[in-house]
C-alpha cells in the first residue's frame, strides 16, 4: 500500500473492520467449493485447495438457513397479509432448518462421504433462492404486488432452485434421491403449511 493509500490500510487493519473481514474471509475461503456449486477444483501440485472445515461449514449451513429464513419470513408476511392469514413468525425457520436435518439425515442412507458436501451445496441453492426473492421485497416497497403474483414469483424462484440443485447433485454424481427428498420435503411442508392455514 503506497503512502497515499496508508489512510485505507489503517481502516481495514483497525479491529472493528478486521475481525469481522477476517472471519469473513474464511467463511468463503472453506466454502468456496459449496458457494460456487458442486464442481471439483483443480487437483494436482498446483492445486491449493484448503481442508474441509467442519466449524466454517456447520456456520455457512447455518447462516444459509437463517438468511433464507429471515427472507422468507418477511415475503410470505406479504403474502399472508393479501389473502388475510398470519403464520407463526418462527415456522420458517422450523422450515429451513428442518430440512437441513431432513437432507442430513437422507444423505446418510445415500453417500456419507458426501455428507457436508452436500448440505453445503444445498444450501448455497437455498441462500440462493434468498437473493433472488430479494429485489422482489425490494419492489413491494414502490409498488403493490398481489398474492397470486408473490406466489408466482415463488413458484418460478422454486424452479431455479430444483434445477440448481439437480446440476449440483449431478456434478457431485449423487444421482436423483436427494432432489426427490428435497421435493418431497417441500411438498409435505406445504401439505403442513395448507392444513395450518385450514383449521
């Protein structure tokens, strides 16, 4: 860093930035194979590939589920609010994190060895379904979008999610149960969530 640029260093040196930067930096570094979806990096003398940590990946599986949580609470409160129903504000997050064990559990029977690797991707595809709801939120703040409409943008963020999740499971070669299981969680979720609503 040349003396121009010190003032920069000393901002991104001082503890309040670097602590937090730092242990950012490690939660992508261990999780960028999961992050950038399911291929394998280069192997070889070149290769430079950290370890499996099981501390990053149990915080990035976590975070993922709470992020897509968070989000997801907040869009169907829209929802709920067009068609004149209120959900716990805790039953996305049961959600989130109980397919997290539901997927934990199936991947056992399917390939242990994949284990974290597949939880990890799973859920990258759900942070990802997070963001692309996102901008969504963002819009219902200028304009007033329907329930038919929120729910429509679900269903096709839902369709980007299953094929992201078929062409990871594909390139780990973990062939079709986990997206089956992953389908079927979902569709007992809203067997669950419609009952719910109903009684």
């Amino acid at each position: 860093v040349s003396q121009g640029q010190q003032w920069i260093k000393d901002i991104l040196y001082f503890p309040l930035f670097f602590i937090p930067l730092k242990y950012l930096y490690k939660l992508i570094t261990y999780n960028r194979k999961v992050i950038v979806g399911g291929t394998s990096f280069h192997q070889g003398e070149r290769a430079c590939n950290p370890d499996r940590n099981l501390f990053y990946r149990s915080l990035f599986i976590g975070l993922s589920a709470w992020f897509t949580a968070v989000v997801l609470n907040s869009y169907f409160g829209l929802v709920g609010q067009y068609f004149g129903f209120e959900s716990p504000w805790y039953i996305e997050y049961f959600i989130c994190f109980g397919q997290i064990a539901w997927q934990g559990i199936m991947i056992q029977f399917i390939a242990p060895k994949n284990g974290w690797d597949y939880l990890g991707n799973m859920s990258a595809v759900s942070a990802l379904g997070g963001i692309l709801l996102l901008p969504v939120l963002l819009l219902t703040s200028f304009v007033t979008l329907s329930g038919y409409a929120l729910l429509g943008i679900f269903g096709l963020v839902v369709g980007v999610m299953l094929m992201e999740h078929v062409r990871r499971c594909k390139s780990m070669q973990l062939g079709w149960w986990p997206t089956i299981s992953w389908v079927l969680y979902r569709n007992l979720v809203l067997i669950l969530f419609t009952l719910m609503i109903l009684s």
